[in-house]
C-alpha cells in the first residue's frame, strides 16, 4: 500500500477515526493495539510472508533488550547484545546483500583465474527490511549503554518497530524519542491534527508535481545516456536530483504528517537541503534520522570528532561508506558515499564541518552572493554523486560522466540540448519546480513551507488548498513507487 | 474534535461546490459529457481502451481479434450469418500486433470461453510495435462486476482530460480514420462515400518490415486454439489494386506461406491477396470502406464454403 494511492486514502481516515473514538475513552493500550494491527496490515498487503519475519525480528529484539536490563554481569550484557546484532545483521546480510557477496567472490577468484561454482538465491527483499532493522539494533544499543530501559510490554515495542507511517521508508526512530510518547496518554490536538493534513498535502505536492514529473525526464536521460551528450546529461543529472529530493521527503512529509493526525510526533528527516552552503550543512539537513543514527551508533563509538585529525578522516569514510552499502548491494552506492565523504574531508581537516548551522539567509530575505555560489557549488557536488546513486551499474555511471564531459566543447551538442529542452519536456515542470522552491525558500524558517499560507484568509487558503488537491490528483496517474521503498 | 468535523465537513462543501463549478463550467465549454467519458486507461491507445471497455460486458462464443485489419475490414452481419451464429464480438482495435493478439486471446479465453475465433490480418500486425498493457489489470477490470467502481478506483484525471476531446471525435461520425462509432458487435464500418481520405494513408504502399518473432506468436495462437478446441479462422487481407507491384507482391506471398505453413491445415485459412480488389473499394492502402469490408468479409467465408 503505498502512500500515494486510494487504498491509502481509505486507510487513514479509517484509523483516524477508531483511534480517536477509542481515545476518547482514555484507552491508551487499545489505541495502540489498534495501530499495531494496522501497521501489520499495512505491511501484510505487500505481501504476507514479510509478517513472519517483522514478528521474528521484534521477538528477538524485545527479548534481548529484556535479558539486557535483566543479567547483572557487563560480560553478558554485551554477550545478549551481540546476539541481537548478530542476528539484526544476519538478517539484512542475508536478504539484501548474499547475491552481492556471492557475485562478488566469483569476480575476484576469476580475476585469478580460479572459476567458483556458487549458486545465487532468487531471494525477495523484503520492503522495509533496512529501516526496522535499524530501529531495532538502536532500541538494544541504548539499552546496554542505559539510555533507555527495557520495554515490557510487547505490544508497545512491536508497535515501535512496525509503527505504519515510518515502517517501510523511515524516518529512522529512536526508542527514547518514540517509545515514551506510545506510553503517554495522547489528546486530540486540533492544531497537531491540521498540521498533519497540511504536511501530508505538502508531501503529496512534492512526491505528484515534483518527483514524478522530474522522473520523466531523468529516467528518459539516464536509460539513454549513451544517446545524450553534455548538457543534455547535466538536465538529467539535475532533474535526478530534484526528483530524489521529491520523492524521499515527500514521503518523509507524508509519514510525519500521518503520524501528527495521531497525535504522535516522528523526528523530523529534512530541512532544505538543497538550500545548504557546503557538503557537511546538507547532511545535517538531508536524511537526518539516518546521519544522526549512523553518528550516534558508528562514528561516535569509533572516537568521533574528538581523535586527531586522522582518525576523523577515517571515521567519516567509514560512515558515508556503510551509509552508501546500507542504500544497496551495489558498488555505485559505495562509491556515492566516497564521493561524498571525500566532498567532505576539506571542512572536517579545516575544522569547519560545524559551520552553516542556521539556515541560509536567516536574518534576510535574499542570500548574498557568497551563499548563492555556495549552494550552487553544493548542489552541483551532490548532484555530481547522485550520478553514481542513480546508476544501475559502475560503467553506466562512468559512460554518463563520460558523454556528460565529452560533449560540453561542441556546438552541436549544445544545439541538442536545446532541441531536448524544446521536444521533451513539458513547460508544466518547469513552473511546478519554479514556485516549488520559491514555496521552499520563502517558508525554509518553518517547519513546514505550506505554513506562510496560514497568513491568507480562510477563503483564499481553501481555495488555494482545493487547487493543489486537483493537481495532484490530475498528475497523481498510475500508482509509482517511492525510490527508498528498495531500500 | 467536534471543531475538526465542522471544519472538516466545512471544507468538503467548499471544496466539492468550487470545485464543481469550475468542472461544470470547464466540461459545458469544451462540450463534453457523460455519453463521451474515455475508457480506462489500460494503454496509450484509445482504440484499444475503447474496445476492453467495451468488452467489460459481453459474452460471447464467435470472437473477431486482431488490429484495424479486424476492427474495419470484418463486416459483423456477414461475420454473423456464415457462422451461423448470433453471438459474436470483435474486440479488435488500431494498430495490435500478433504479440498483443495472443496475450488478449489468452484474457478474453478466461472471460468469454470462446469456441471460434476469427483473425483477419495482413503485414502491419508483424511489423507493429507491441502495446503496453499489463494482462492482470485488464483481467481484474474485465473480471469486475461493476466497471464504474473500478473507473473510479483507478481514476486517471490527467488521462481523462487529455482523452475527453478524442472520446468526442471519435463516437461523432464515421468519415474519419478516428472513427468508433461501432455496430453491436464491435465493428467499426467507415463510410465509402463520405469517408475523408488522407492523401498520405492511400498512397502508403509501405508494407513493413516483420519482426520474425511475431511468426512464433501466430504459431502460439494456433498451438492455444488447438489446445482449447477453438476453431480458428485467418483471413488475409489484401491491399488495394493501386499501390500493389511487383516488388511488394513478392514479400507478400512469401509472408502469406510462412503464416500457411504455420498454420497448417487445422485453420481455416483464406488468402484474399490472391485477388485483385479494386480502389473504390477501400478508405486507403489496406482498410476496407463500407461496401468493401462487406464483400471481403463475404468473399473470406465463401472461399471457405467453395472448398468444403
């Protein structure tokens, strides 16, 4: 059931409804009963069989964090710990990354010559696996370093770990932000509520206008890269980024704004950043919960910030290099996360990785030039990496940078481009991107951009919110999958 | 709560009042209506989201398959009274290949469990780039019991308002190539004496180059009506007198014998190229008008009677 479909539409207003006719009897426990049953449904309808390994996957969590709390001896602790590691890992080792290892081993023998028989698995990922993977191994994680304690009652861990709205794609939640707010008795906040839809709506705006409009031009661009030259190639490169951006925090919007009709609040996983001024600013504003999460539980315990200059370096490779593994079974991911490790390295060397904390222009209505060529200069880095991302294999990344370098000294290619501009792409794109990022720029100060409507009369702001329903819908077209649903 | 229902209900007003009024005003201008609502979107052909819409509710045992070579050229009533049958459909549509044929016998099989099927086909349906529609949707719609639950369900808003001008077009007249206005049956007869033709179509002496794989695709049909007990007629349909020469006329009974070969004699095969059929008779190169697609279809079905 994906978020951008009619069976969702239905779903929600379902649960919204039994979830606040429940509350209204202060029945915490069965409201929460509710949404688990909800969530396993919604999971249930990609396809069953992934139920038994969530269940499998909360079992041994829940179990572990309470023999965690319970052994007395550090020893053992770590022992239970690593049990729950072990298998957490195993887990996404096994389903996501066999045939990966096992191509891999093949390749190197065969490079010596040696031929290996070994046969790959026809094994189906299962949606979600690296996002539920991840909130259990924080859950055991912080129970052993007492941060938090050990969850009793089962249905309000499972419903942590499979909580529908960030179940498949995020955002990745901690147990000390999510746990105590499934335990507190939750009112029905009108403002909260209305929050919710207008953040669902704005999700909804950058998955339908933005995403999916943009994915026609950079799938066309990238699955004929052989045919563009120059250019042609940086559009696609261009769009391929708008569309990523689109189609991930218009989902994280929509899973928040879900959560808010809930009365429960999930950690926030974007924050312009395409408006960012260097490498190390965007990953504080891109895919926050998993920069955090991978801060917290790799770079932190590998000595952080606060070893000597090279161990940092080292560090931050380390980081950006399993972030990108995380991503996929493929060495393009990799590689994307080299990239941009190695984007970042100058400001962790120069010590300035900590700048740019404030958004841009904060105190003013327009960025002076310094901060335009900055967030030029940082989209084009990103966007550079977003080509390996984006690439089904490395020689297809390589033959796009290729072309992409190899055309920009001919005229014709140049000619090309404006044909391609001219044949190929609708006008509407265009002025969707344009009052997109113009609705970004003017509300990067609130938490969600659709809020400076709020300053209309209530007359203007419905139509307004009516005008925007209708071009969703009228764009909305067949049912298209989210890019982080792989992952 | 109660203050969020109010100005939820609220808002549905002013949503479903403005929004209407804007529908209302967009729909009266550009004169579309209830009786010209576009099909589902199961391709990026109109034809053929016609034709599986209009499927949705007939069942029947003789059925007609195939592109504009079935849909245009294949007279229903004659269809009708040489196989002795009241209970046909043709379900072609514009530009099918014999890839896109197999895959809707396959579909109509579970929905109409037909026991004859009629195929009138010439060079183009080998040639003809295959559509793309996924099987399982056109089976879940056909299987639906009520079709507008499903239209609504999979409302494609962008689809309809770029297709609501077409669906105008083409149920107004039949003088044009865009032409659906259909018998009962589902053919579509365009008009000899009226009929608008383009310059370019009746010169098109193009015959195509086949895609060899399609050969394997009419050898799977004939391979599934075996299996099925389907009796299977093939018709090829032939060209207009003016645009055949001696260079096409060749590739053309070659392409003949390859499909009689594969064929062999379970069908019931006619090669009308054989005959010479004269211009007056036809809208352009290969589609029949009114008078001709009476007398091929006659001429198809009397072959098979001389013979027997």
């Amino acid at each position: 059931m994906l978020f951008n479909t009619l069976q969702y539409a239905l779903f929600v207003p379902i649960i919204f409804i039994i979830y606040w006719l429940i509350g209204h009897y202060k029945k915490i426990r069965f409201q929460n009963f509710i949404v688990l049953i909800a969530s396993f449904f919604f999971y249930g309808c990609w396809d069953v069989r992934f139920l038994g390994l969530l269940t499998f996957s909360i079992l041994v969590d829940y179990f572990s964090g309470i023999q965690i709390e319970k052994v007395k001896k550090r020893s053992n602790q770590k022992i239970w710990l690593w049990i729950s590691i072990a298998i957490n890992l195993g887990f996404l080792g096994f389903f996501k990354y066999y045939n990966f290892f096992i191509h891999s081993f093949i390749d190197l023998f065969s490079s010596f010559g040696i031929n290996v028989q070994a046969s790959t698995l026809s094994i189906i990922l299962p949606v979600g696996i690296s996002f539920y993977t991840f909130h259990g191994l924080s859950y055991v994680i912080d129970i052993y370093y007492r941060r938090i304690k050990a969850e009793k009652n089962i249905i309000d861990y499972a419903l942590f770990v499979s909580y529908f709205p960030l179940l498949v794609a995020g955002p990745i939640e901690r147990a000390t932000h999510l746990l105590p707010q499934l335990k507190k008795e939750r009112k029905f906040k009108y403002s909260q509520v209305v929050e919710g839809l207008k953040q669902i709506l704005w999700g909804l705006v950058k998955k339908v206008l933005i995403a999916d409009q943009c994915a026609i031009i950079a799938n066309d661009i990238f699955n004929n890269a052989e045919q563009y030259y120059g250019l042609t190639l940086v559009i696609g490169a261009i769009f391929f980024s708008i569309q990523i951006y689109g189609d991930f925090s218009g989902y994280s919007d929509i899973a928040l704004g879900t959560s808010k009709l809930l009365g429960i609040e999930l950690l926030k996983n974007f924050s312009f950043p395409y408006f960012s001024r260097s490498i190390s600013e965007f990953w504080r504003r891109w895919h926050i919960s998993l920069s955090t999460w991978f801060k917290d539980y790799v770079y932190i315990p590998l000595g952080g910030s606060k070893a000597g200059t090279g161990r940092k370096i080292r560090n931050t490779f380390i980081i950006f290099l399993i972030s990108g593994f995380w991503h996929g079974a493929n060495l393009t991911f990799i590689i994307w996360g080299g990239l941009n490790a190695l984007f970042i390295i100058p400001s962790v060397i120069r010590k300035t990785n900590r700048k740019h904390i404030e958004i841009v222009a904060s105190n003013s209505i327009f960025p002076n030039w310094r901060e335009v060529f900055q967030m030029i200069l940082t989209f084009s880095l990103v966007s550079f990496a977003w080509i390996f991302f984006r690439a089904i294999s490395i020689s297809e990344a390589f033959l796009f940078i290729k072309h992409l370098i190899g055309g920009l000294n001919q005229v014709w290619v140049y000619q090309a481009t404006l044909s391609y501009l001219k044949w190929h792409i609708d006008f509407n794109i265009f002025i969707f991107i344009i009052l997109f990022f113009m609705i970004e720029w003017i509300g990067r100060r609130y938490y969600n951009p659709m809020l400076i409507f709020d300053k209309l009369n209530t007359f203007f702001r419905w139509l307004f919110y009516s005008i925007v329903i209708v071009l969703v819908l009228y764009f909305s077209g067949a049912d298209k999958q989210f890019i982080y649903f792989q992952f | 709560m109660k203050k969020f229902l109010l100005r939820i209900i609220q808002y549905s007003i002013f949503f479903i009042v403005s929004m209407s009024i804007i529908l209302i005003v967009y729909c009266l201008r550009n004169n579309y209506s209830l009786k010209n609502f576009p099909p589902p979107n199961f391709s990026d052909s109109f034809s053929f989201n016609k034709k599986i819409e209009f499927s949705h509710d007939r069942k029947s045992k003789v059925l007609a398959v195939g592109s504009s070579m079935a849909l245009i050229n294949l007279e229903s009533s004659s269809v009708k009274k040489h196989l002795k049958s009241a209970s046909y459909t043709n379900l072609s549509s514009w530009g099918l290949s014999i890839k896109d044929m197999f895959r809707l016998i396959k579909i109509y099989q579970l929905k109409y469990d037909f026991t004859t099927l009629v195929m009138s086909s010439n060079m183009c349906d080998f040639s003809a780039n295959e559509k793309s529609f996924s099987s399982s949707e056109i089976i879940k719609y056909l299987e639906s019991r009520y079709k507008n639950w499903y239209n609504f369900y999979n409302i494609d808003l962008k689809y309809l308002f770029a297709n609501f001008s077409i669906a105008n077009e083409s149920i107004r007249d039949n003088r044009h190539y865009e032409s659906f206005r259909m018998d009962t049956d589902g053919g579509v007869l365009l008009d000899g004496n009226n009929f608008e033709k383009r310059k370019q179509r009746w010169n098109n002496d193009d015959i195509g180059i086949v895609k060899k794989y399609q050969y394997d695709y009419l050898d799977s049909i004939n391979q599934f009506c075996k299996k099925k007990h389907i009796k299977f007629y093939f018709f090829q349909s032939p060209m207009r007198k003016g645009l055949i020469n001696s260079q096409n006329k060749g590739v053309i009974n070659t392409h003949v014998k390859k499909c009689k070969k594969i064929l062999s004699n379970s069908v019931y095969f006619v090669n009308s190229s054989d005959t010479i059929w004269s211009d007056n008779l036809f809208v352009d190169g290969t589609h029949f008008n009114k008078k001709g697609a009476y007398q091929y279809t006659n001429y198809c079905f009397q072959q098979l009677e001389t013979n027997e």
